[in-house]
C-alpha cells in the first residue's frame, strides 16, 4: 500500500514540476532584460515555412525557451550551487569565488596577444606621440590578488610584465601592481572601486610628471545600493550585492563630457544608468569610442589623452585637478587610423595608456 | 529533440503524456505515432521523409515475406529487405568513407558527396532489419497494421539513441499494453536517473574532455584524465540515454530489454560485451554471428566470424578507420581470451580481473575518442609518454582537483553498490519506509537540478548521435 503511496506522490510531484513550470512559461510574459546576466534576453522567433522546413525555427525556439524559462536566476542557481558545493568544483563557467570575490579566470597567459597590444601602443605612438610623455600602466585583474590563494589557476604576470616592458618602446611604465589590493575591487564585478582609487590616482598624476595631491576630503561620497556587477549573473548565486560609490565635487560636478560620435554633451557621472543593464556605465555612460572631458575649473591648462578600456571610466574624473581638458579613447571602437580626424596632438599633453590585463590578454580586439 | 532538452522536458513530454492518457485506448499508438514523427522532424526536418520511406519498405517487405514465406523463394524478399535497409544505410552513413578510402588508396578524384548524416539511421534501420529477418525466420507474425509497425520503429523513446528493440519484445504490446500508476511511477524514475546521469555526470564530464582538448598544456597524466572521464562519459551518456528510453517506454507501457548492465564490474572482455550496449551485441550475434556458424566451426572460421562480427561492430559506431580498430581491438581480446587468457584469468583474484578490464577499456575508448588514426597515435603516444610533455603541471592538477568528486561519484555509480543498498534496504520495513520517502524527493531535487544544468548551459549532445 505505501509503495503505492509513494508512486502517487512521484507521478504528482512530476506534473506539478513539468506542467507547473511548462504553464508559467507559457502565460508568463516574455521578459527583456536579464538584470543579473547584463544582456538583452531573446524573444520569440518567428515562424516562418521556410524556417520550419529547415528546422532554423526549433533551433531558434530552443534558445528562446532557455531565455524565457521562469525562474531563469534561482534555476541557474542550482547549479552553480551543485557546482560549487556538491562537486566543489573550483570553478563554475570559469568563475570562482575566494572570500566573497566573483573572479574569471583568465589563463593561460597568451603572449602573442600581449606582443601584440605592446605593438599596438607603439603603432599609436609611432604614428601621433613621438616627442611626447607617455606613459603606460597595466591594470592587475582580480586574478592576480586570489587566484593563488586557493589554487586556482593563475597566469605567470611577471613574464607579463616582462614582455610588455620588453616590447613597448619610448613610454614610461608606472607600476600599478603594488599600489592596489584586493580591497580597491567590487566583489561582483571585474572594476576596481573608483572610492578607492584617490591614492592610486595622486600616484599616476605624480608619475606623468603633475605635482599635486589628493586627498578623500577633497570628494563627498555618493552610495548606490544594490550594485550587481558582471559577474553576478553569470555566477547565479546569493553573492551580496556591492555598494557603487562614486566620489564627486564642485570640480567634477561642472566638467562637462563631449562625446565625438554622438555629438553630444553630458556629465560625468549618469545616474540613470544604476540599474540598468550595465551599473557600471553610471561613469562616463558606459563603452564609448571617444569622449574628452572639459574642466572648466581647471587650475592650469594641462590636457591628458588616456587609451583606455572601461576601467579608465571611473578613474578618469578623480584625474580632472590635474587637466583642463581629458580625452578618453577606446581603440575596441575606434581605429588607430582615425585618431588624428579627432584629436590635435601636441606636445604640451599628458599620455596614459591604461588597460587591464583581461584586454591585453586579448588584445586583437585593439582596431 | 535531446530528452535532455527544456523543450522535450517541459513542453514535448507534458503534452504528448497529456494527450496520451486523455485519449482512448484505440488512438494511443496514434499519439505515439505522430508525436515520435514531429520528434523525429524537429531534429531532422528532411530526413524525416527518409525514415517514413524506410519504415513504408520495412512495411511492404514484411507483407512480401510473409506472403512467400512457404514459397521457394521465401529468401528473396529478406535478401530484398536487407539490400535495401544495409543500401540506405551505406549510402547515408558510409559513402563519403569508401569515396575518401577510394581517392587515398587508388589515386582517384571522386568528388565527396554533401550528405549529413541522419540521426539514429543506425537504429532504426537495425530494426526493421531485425523485423524482417526474424519474420523470414518465422521467430514473429507480420504486423498488417502499418500504424503499428510506424509506431514501433518511430518511438520516440528509442528512435534516435536506442536500444535497438526487437520488434518480437514489443509486438504484443503494441496491441495489448497495460499501464498502471506502478510502470509510470517506476518510468518517471528510471527516465529522471537516466536525465541525471546524462546531464549532471556525462556532460559534465564532456567538459572536462573540452579543455582537455583545447589547453596547449597537457601532460601525461592530462592525458590519463582526459581518457578517463571519457570512458565514463560515454557510459553514463549512452547508459543514460538507455534508462531514459527505458523509463519513457515503461510509462507508456511498453517493457524494454536493459541495454547496460554495469559493465565496468565485469571480470573479462568477454563479459564486458555482455553487459555493454547489450541490444547491439545480441542483435549482431542473432544477424550476422550465429547465421556464419558462430562458435560451432572451425577454430579458422570462428576467428573468421569473430573479426567480421567486430569490424561491423566497430564501423557501425562511425565511419572512420578508428572505429574500425577499436572493434578489431575487441575482437583480438575476445579471441585470446577464448583461446587462452580465460583460463589465466580465472587463477588471478578479481581485482587484478578488474584492472586488466578496465586498462584495456580505457585505451579502447582512446581509440575510439580519436578523430582519425592520427589523432588516436597521438593520444596512445600521449598515455604511454611517447610524447615530450610533463608528467603533470599546475594546469593538470588543477583540473584533477576541480573534478575530483564528480570522477568519484562517477565511478560510484558505474557500480551496483546504489542498487544493492536499495535492495537490502527494501528488505527492512524501515529501509522501505525510508526509500518510500526518499524516492519522490531525491527524483524531484535530481530533476530540478537538471534543469538547472540545462538552463545555465546551452548545448549538450548525446555522443551517439553520429550513428
């Protein structure tokens, strides 16, 4: 009798889950946006005979379905918590988390990629710095500070340093790695934290050669809670969202962001981008090809041009005591070959490239 | 359409069993029927035609045979039969092998044919072969019901993936099946075990296989690794894909034969291959091994036998020249064994019979996993240290660590242990109390996880669809 009980209790547990989850997909409406993922979810394919025919169109509806699927987050989760906490797996799609810290793994070290960036660097100075001071710095990821810690696996950085230093010609090299730790680094996203950068900041001003200092009273602190960074959603589990402080002042406040392709002005920091996809683009707006920064309240007429990638964006604003006027490149949208239709290079400017180990390792997104 | 699959879990499967079970009893094969063809399109929208076409010919020879079969020339509609079904078979599977193998050896410049392969050719095909063969031998009765014999070869269960059902196992339950809320419960369960073996242990170690095969830093115990979890992927992918069939079959009614039995415990090769894809290696010892005289010959002739047998055995898993040795291989063992390592075999303790088995598994599934003889040289040479790589790294130790618990599940559950635990636990009323209370929820938790898997990934193919 009890076996038949329990044969009961396995078929109703079955309809419910199947048919359960099958109706809430059907009725549910389709959502837009994954929050936690970043990124647009795919709506429903059309049909078409053709497609049909082909069978394009179940291939297209098999995508959508895992898109759509209800609960996509908390379903996720569980695995990611098979992953980690069943199997111990060390990682879960490549992420893996140390005290709190959602980190990618990024290895092996790919040095034909960092030969090339270091060629890159010295295309741009070739054809537009030469006589000028130029400087470039390498971002550590969060790989650097953890990945060792718990045996995860971690690229060899000193042959990284080694063959950057080795290959860019005619720059100063600032070492970012000792200025930062851990700490300067949101838990849930690949950025550092732009309210722990005022000291790295003063360092790379010092660096390029501008005497001055910065301190935390300069800025007041302005907190946006929760934050979910990239990597939030790709890890799928219940990680504590970060905090977003950014720092501003009267300086900053007035600088006004001129944007190259979209002819546009605005400010430095756009608050209507928390929460959105992407929190991150709150500083600067997010990816843009070109952007120069006029500082109205400038103490002296100094100008930097900074190639960057994103992490640029958040540090760029604490620079603004030491120029009148900031010009921001990203080589991933805009070619080398361009820059001149845009910029007046001089030889009274400041130079800084800057980018992160995740883009040097992958650098032949560089145009 | 994968069983493994959002859409076959919550859309396909909730409808088909819906429709199912509202309808009478008359219109259930129907249901079968047109549920197991859209399964089959939605993978394969033109080849579709080919299996209808296949399934008509499969039809109309049975009639044909069962018509002649007190006639003289009973033979030739089999002979017809298995012309047409090995013909369609070649054509899809293997033209573009012989064509290459004719350009390589004799100089030639046939062009190669824009053919893809359509899925589960092999299976269905081996049935309506076993059908008609076994019609001609007068083992089964003609099904005059073309629904029928569609819904026999289509179902879906085991259309694409097997086991390969004799049509003699099924043929009075595709008439007279009863179902009862104890077959769809135990069917619910045996389908959610296959599922779970296929996604949470078979795909997961497919991935470890991936970045075995992509990292530029392997070492000799990388190799070992990697050679490892593929033997124990391909079990749990195929054994798998087996319970899944099974489990869907029983919910419908229909009782198919165990396709695995724990193979990895076995003591021999020779017991290997009794308990590893059980319906491939009956059917060809009912078709192809005792009709050349099996045993019963000649020591010559037997071996003859035995090397014919394991060069289709090995082809029919691909049409590559590494799967031809990977069966000769087993046809090697099988022969020593029989002639003289059994008799060695049964002096030594079972664990050094074990270790002896699943070495030469191992490297049979090094030579199968090969995409070509190159390939395959590479990863033997890459076991053995014949290659310059370390013996291990960081990298290697890593990935040793990070799937270290699923390789010890894994191996776990390649064994009976879970099924005796069961056993003698349903031997105590509180065992029983605690399996009758433990079951629903462990089936529920393992298919929700499965799903979890399925949503966070994107793309998980069964490892035989390729025949």
């Amino acid at each position: 009798m009890k076996n038949q009980i329990k044969n009961y209790i396995i078929i109703a547990l079955f309809i419910i889950i199947t048919y359960g989850l099958m109706l809430i997909n059907i009725f549910k409406p389709d959502n837009e946006i994954s929050y936690s993922e970043r990124r647009r979810l795919l709506q429903e394919p059309s049909f078409t005979l053709q497609s049909f025919i082909s069978g394009d169109y179940f291939t297209a509806y098999e995508k959508y379905a895992l898109d759509q699927f209800p609960f996509r987050d908390k379903i996720r989760g569980l695995k990611a918590f098979t992953s980690y906490y069943i199997f111990k797996q060390k990682d879960n799609n490549s992420l893996y988390i140390v005290d709190g810290y959602i980190n990618k793994i990024e290895y092996p070290l790919n040095e034909k990629a960092i030969i090339n960036a270091a060629n890159k660097i010295n295309e741009v100075y070739n054809k537009y710095l030469q006589g000028m001071n130029v400087s470039y710095a390498i971002i550590p990821d969060k790989n650097y500070f953890l990945a060792d810690k718990k045996g995860h696996l971690s690229m060899d950085y000193d042959k990284l340093i080694q063959v950057m230093n080795g290959n860019i010609m005619n720059m100063n090299y600032i070492d970012l790695f000792e200025q930062l730790t851990i700490d300067d680094y949101y838990k849930t996203d690949i950025h550092w934290r732009q309210d722990k950068l005022i000291e790295l900041t003063e360092y790379l001003l010092r660096s390029m050669g501008n005497e001055l200092s910065l301190t935390k009273d300069e800025f007041s602190k302005i907190s946006l809670y929760p934050f979910y960074g990239s990597y939030y959603g790709q890890a799928a589990l219940n990680i504590k969202a970060d905090t977003l402080i950014y720092l501003t002042n009267e300086m900053i406040e007035s600088a006004l962001v001129y944007d190259h392709i979209d002819k546009t002005y605005s400010k430095i920091y756009n608050k209507d981008r928390f929460n959105t996809v992407d929190s991150y683009d709150i500083f600067l707006s997010g990816a843009k090809s070109l952007l120069t920064i006029y500082n109205p309240k400038a103490l002296n007429n100094k100008e930097l041009i900074i190639f960057r990638d994103s992490f640029g964006s958040s540090i760029a604003p604490l620079m603004l005591k030491g120029y009148s006027k900031i010009t921001l490149v990203d080589l991933r949208y805009l070619s080398t070959d361009l820059l001149s239709n845009y910029i007046d290079f001089s030889t009274n400017q400041d130079v800084l490239f800057l980018y992160n180990i995740v883009i040097l390792n992958n650098s032949y997104m560089l145009k | 359409m994968l069983f493994s699959s959002i859409i076959f879990l919550y859309y396909f499967l909730p409808l088909v069993l819906g429709l199912y079970f509202i309808v009478p009893k008359k219109y259930k094969n129907f249901i079968l029927l047109i549920s197991s063809l859209f399964f089959y399109f939605y993978g394969e929208p033109i080849y579709s035609i080919l299996m209808i076409t296949s399934i008509g010919l499969g039809y109309l020879h049975g009639l044909w045979i069962d018509r002649m079969k007190n006639s003289k020339y009973a033979k030739l509609p089999m002979i017809s039969s298995v012309i047409v079904s090995i013909g369609s078979l070649v054509f899809f599977k293997y033209s573009n092998f012989l064509i290459n193998n004719l350009n390589n050896f004799f100089s030639l410049n046939i062009p190669i044919m824009d053919i893809a392969l359509p899925i589960g050719i092999s299976f269905y095909t081996f049935q309506i072969l076993s059908y008609n063969i076994d019609l001609y031998r007068k083992d089964t009765k003609v099904q005059k019901n073309i629904l029928y014999f569609a819904t026999y070869v289509s179902l879906f269960p085991q259309l694409i993936a097997g086991p390969i059902v004799r049509y003699s196992n099924v043929e009075a339950e595709l008439s007279q099946r009863k179902h009862s809320i104890e077959k769809i419960a135990y069917g619910i369960s045996r389908f959610i075990i296959g599922l779970s073996k296929k996604v949470l242990l078979a795909n997961n170690l497919g991935e470890l296989e991936k970045i075995f095969s992509l990292s530029n830093e392997k070492t000799v115990l990388f190799y070992w690794i990697s050679t490892i979890a593929f033997t124990l992927q391909i079990y749990f992918d195929f054994s798998g894909y087996s319970d899944m069939a099974i489990g869907l079959g029983r919910i419908f009614g229909f009782h198919f034969q165990e396709n695995f039995n724990y193979p990895f415990i076995s003591k021999s090769i020779t017991e290997f291959w009794r308990r590893w894809h059980i319906s491939l290696g009956t059917w060809f010892r009912d078709y192809v091994y005792i009709p050349m005289g099996g045993n019963r010959v000649s020591k010559l002739k037997w071996i003859r036998n035995i090397l014919i047998v394991w060069f289709l055995t090995g082809i029919w898993h691909g049409a590559e020249w590494n799967f031809v040795f990977w069966g000769l291989y087993f046809a090697l063992l099988l022969v020593l064994e029989k002639l003289c390592f059994n008799k060695i075999l049964a002096r030594l303790p079972a664990v050094i019979n074990h270790i002896y088995v699943m070495f030469l598994v191992i490297l049979s599934f090094a030579i199968f996993n090969g995409q070509g003889i190159g390939e395959v040289k590479e990863i033997l040479m890459g076991l053995f240290g014949g290659l310059e790589i370390p013996l291990y790294n960081q990298v290697t130790i890593y990935y040793l660590k990070s799937y270290g618990i699923v390789f010890i599940i894994a191996i776990i559950a390649s064994t009976p242990l879970a099924t005796y635990i069961i056993k003698k636990l349903n031997t105590y009323s509180l065992g029983k109390k605690i399996i009758n209370l433990l079951q629903p929820i462990v089936i529920s938790v393992l298919l929700l996880l499965v799903t979890g898997y399925l949503v966070d990934g994107s793309f998980n193919p069964f490892l035989y669809f390729r025949f």
